[in-house]
C-alpha cells in the first residue's frame, strides 16, 4: 500500500484532525512515511487564521511541486483543512500538480478519495461541502508504542491526546475567518466523548485536552445572528446573548451547570484518568460554574488560556467580541480566588484596525495587572471576507511590527519571573514511561529557562536521609 506524509500548520485542532486521518489511513492498510522524501502521498493540513500560514503552506507545495514532479511524478499531493475549505478548486487552478483538496468537513473521507485517485476512478479531488454529523468522525488515534501498526515502525509511547469535542464557531469576531472554514458550532454527545476518553486510558493515556473552535460552547448554539459589514463600525460589539440547546448534543442546561462543565463532570468520572485540560474557551463562556469546577474537579488541571485580544473596549468593541475589559478582569479575579496559583495564558491581537497607542498601552496595562505566565502575541492579518478587512484605519505594517516587540518584551518579561520564582519547587511531570531506578513522578526544579523548567527527581528517602 501507498505511504503518506502529513505536514500540519496551526492549532491543536488541525493537529487532532491530522492524526485522525493519519489514524483512518493506517487502518486501511496505508503506511506512514518518515519524510516527504518517500512518501506515495504528500498531505499539507492548512490553517487560514493568518495570511503567513497560508503563504507557508502555499510556497511548501509549489517547492514540493517544482521538485517531485521531476523525480517521482507519481506521487499525490494535496491539501487539507482551513485553507482548502476556504480556497477549494482555486487551490488546483493555482497549483495544477495538486490532486486532492479535502475541507474541514470531510477529513474521514481522505483515505477513499486517495484511494479513487490510486485507482484511476477519479483525476482531482476537490470536495468541500459541508456534511451533517462530520463532527463526530474524528475519533481514531495513533497511540504510539501500544501496538498500533505503521510499517514496523515502533514510535514512542503517548500519555497525552486531543479529543475534539465540537466543531465549528458561531462567535463571527470580525477579524477571524474560523467561522467560515470550519462552519457553525456542531456538538458531540457526552456519551460519545466519554467512550473515546475510556478507549484512550485503557490505551496508557493518563492526560486528555478536549479541543474546539470555542470548547466553552460546547452543546449550545446561539440564536440566528444577523448579517455584518465592514460599514456597521462600532455596532458590531453587540453579540446575541441568548443560547438554545445544541440539538445535536442532547445536552440541555439544567441544575446551574453548563453543557461544557456537565461534560467536564462526566469526562471526570473516568477511572485512570489523570487530568483535564480544554482549550480554546472564550471569556463569555466563563461563568461561575465553570471557574467553580476549578475548586471541586481535583482532575482539572489549574491552568486557563483565555484569550483576551485587546486591553481596550474599544477595540473589542470593533472586534465584537462581547465581553469589557472589566468583565475580563473579574474571571480573572475569580479564577485567583479559585487558586491563586492558578496558570493563566491569552492570545493578544496586535495592530487591530483602528488601534492607536492610547489603545496599546490599555493592552500593556492588562498585561501587567493579570500578570499572564505566558502570552502567544500576533501581528493583525487582514482575512478576506471579515469585516475587519476592510474597516477603515488600518495600521501600518511598520508599526504593528513596532507594538508586537514592544508587546512581546513585556510578555517575556513577565513569564521569565514568574518561571524563575518556580525554581526551588516540587512538582509533578507526566513522564512517557517507568524510570528503571526512580518510580516517582515529581522533580525538584532546579532551574529556568524561557518558559521551560528543569528539574531533578525528588527522592524522598534520599532527602530526608540527607536532613538526618
């Protein structure tokens, strides 16, 4: 059978979505190539959030194209994910070598349009419409070193996995284009997460991440929302406040809790497993419910990403993203009351249309009064079809450039103390098999680098012996 490469850009979702199809291949007897070098088939997973994505996976398959059409013209190359949902055929017309184009919807159908290719059924494949259920298709694993077959390669052994829970976004900030490529919120079933958490542990998994567009509106689906421009301006703050049941889920709101933290009980519940993580929440989805599970799912991990986009009101205002900056402040407020130990990460958006330097310096005063253990920093990216795209005031690359570094600068000055005040700690690690002279799971942290700790065992024998 053929061999396939497959090459992710972007988030933890397509990197979920790509081991599911390297998953679904493998079970119909395809292999996995070690390199683009060797590989029958050669899989770009693409991501659309910013224009340098795009261009990376674009100049990555015409060097690919340029160089295999020469030596190994039979090779299938293809692309998949955000940028083939938002692109389709316009990605062949483009690159008449690219064979495949598969959508966010249809992932689970990659092994049977390579196979229609290999067998001459069908010349180009570009197929990306939507599919009802697609949401719930994404469940195989390659779960290293337990046996899982890929050519007689033994890979290392996994303890963490990704279980996507929902797909799809229906939040339309207007500067993100996810809502369109992945389309609106689809749920799964409690039930049927909780299976594939099961089936992970009893395969040595001891840590789960449960991953969507916005993992905080899992099992809702918010009311018709109506259509935006570019010319409503400021009037796009205002986001529809109610939510309905995700029909699709089953998982109506009762007894105060939310679907999500209903799905948090239930995935807690699993014997052998160890921790819960999510990612990505959206601060409107924060409600106390949720920060309450914090205190009372010892499993939870006590880390939060929440993503804040901007310090100033303004700007999320023209961003649309429904919450202020106070309301933003105060889950941080509650979360620290939760624990005040507790991990807190964001995503901040730099040179926003419209952003001036009184709006930079409200995102540099948040910085330092939440006091972020790390921050993932981006430079605006005009999206085609977002409203943000062609507001008015757009920011100069020079100085996006500019207020990213100074940005930054602050970010890693703030993580590099908080990292260092970590040195001298015990804590726990998730280690990917048995030490042979140490059974014990927790280090001494011994030193920091940036954003990384190093640390030794901590024997406790050996310790107290020493205090003697």
């Amino acid at each position: 059978m053929p061999s396939v490469y497959i090459k992710t850009y972007g988030c933890q979702m397509n990197e979920r979505d790509s081991e599911a199809v390297a998953a679904q291949l493998v079970a119909k007897g395809y292999t996995l190539a070690p390199s683009e070098h060797v590989a029958d088939v050669i899989l770009l997973n693409t991501c659309s959030v910013r224009d340098l994505a795009e261009q990376k996976a674009l100049n990555k398959m015409e060097n690919l194209a340029a160089d295999i059409r020469r030596s190994r013209p039979h090779v299938v190359l293809g692309f998949m994910g955000c940028m083939a949902q938002s692109r389709g055929h316009e990605l062949i017309d483009r690159l008449p070598d690219v064979d495949l184009v598969v959508g966010t919807q249809k992932f689970h159908r990659t092994a049977d349009y390579l196979d229609d290719i290999f067998a001459g059924r069908r010349d180009k494949v570009v197929e990306v419409e939507e599919e009802k259920g697609s949401e719930a298709t994404i469940k195989e694993h390659l779960l290293h070193g337990r046996g899982d077959a890929n050519g007689g390669h033994r890979l290392p052994l996994q303890v963490t996995a990704f279980v996507s829970i929902m797909q799809g976004c229906n939040q339309y900030c207007t500067f993100c284009i996810v809502p369109h490529t992945r389309g609106e919120e689809r749920s799964r079933t409690i039930p049927d997460i909780v299976k594939e958490c099961r089936e992970l542990v009893s395969r040595g998994v001891k840590e789960v991440t449960l991953l969507g567009q916005i993992v905080t509106s899992y099992g809702r689906r918010r009311s018709p929302r109506p259509s935006l421009s570019p010319s409503d301006g400021d009037r796009l703050a205002k986001p529809v406040e109610r939510f309905l049941p995700d029909r699709g889920s089953g998982v109506p709101i009762q007894d105060g809790k939310s679907p999500f933290v209903r799905l948090l009980e239930a995935v807690h519940e699993i014997a052998g497993l160890e921790r819960i993580r999510f990612t990505s929440p959206h601060p409107r989805g924060y409600g106390d419910d949720l920060v309450e599970a914090y205190a009372r799912l010892p499993k939870l991990c006590e880390s939060a990403h929440l993503p804040v986009q901007s310090g100033s009101d303004r700007i999320l205002k023209r961003m649309h993203r429904g919450y202020t900056r106070e309301r933003y402040l105060g889950i941080i407020d509650k979360l620290r009351r939760v624990n005040p130990e507790m991990g807190i990460t964001t995503d901040i958006i730099v040179g926003f249309p419209g952003e001036t330097e009184a709006d930079l310096a409200e995102t540099l005063s948040l910085v330092r009064e939440v006091g972020f253990d790390n921050a993932f920093v981006f430079k605006y990216s005009p999206r085609r079809d977002t409203p943000a795209a062609a507001m008015p005031d757009q920011v100069l690359q020079a100085v996006i450039e500019e207020r990213h570094g100074r940005l930054l600068d602050l970010v890693n000055e703030i993580g590099k103390k908080k990292f260092q005040d970590c040195v001298g700690r015990r804590a726990q690690i998730l280690v990917e098999g048995p030490s042979r002279k140490n059974p014990e799971r927790d280090l001494r942290i011994t030193r920091a680098g940036s954003f990384t700790l190093y640390g030794d065992p901590a024997i406790v024998n050996l310790e107290e012996s020493n205090h003697e």
